[in-house]
C-alpha cells in the first residue's frame, strides 16, 4: 500500500485553492480575469500530487537504510 506523504497533501490543498479560484471566476467578473492563473494553479497542485505519488512509489522501491544493528 502507498503511504499518503506531505507532498500529496500539499497538492490537495493547491488543487483545492485552485477550484475556489475557479469558482469564483465564475461567479464574479472581477475574479474571471484572472482565469487563466487559475488553470496555473490547478496543474501546479495535481504535479505536486504527481511528485508526492511518485515520491511514495520511489521510497517503497529504495528503503532508507537504517543504522540500527539487530
């Protein structure tokens, strides 16, 4: 199973920040001029989701190793 990392929880976050924006620019004219940032910070949240999945798939495949002797 992939662990859920900061990166992923960030991505969330911008993804849904993106959204607000994206509803508000449907709603008002002043915040629809800047629809095109909007998209921006959209596809900036889902990479930073992107890297926080590929991140987790990475150190899955290549574990830290630890310094405790058994």
């Amino acid at each position: 199973m992939i662990g859920i990392g900061a990166e992923f929880i960030a991505g969330i976050a911008i993804v849904g920040i993106g959204v607000l924006f994206l509803i508000a620019g449907l709603l008002n004219p002043v915040w629809a001029l800047i629809m095109p940032v909007t998209f921006v910070i959209i596809a900036i949240g889902a990479a930073t989701m992107g890297l926080g999945i590929w991140s987790s798939i990475y150190e899955k495949k290549h574990p830290v190793h630890s310094n405790h002797h058994h």
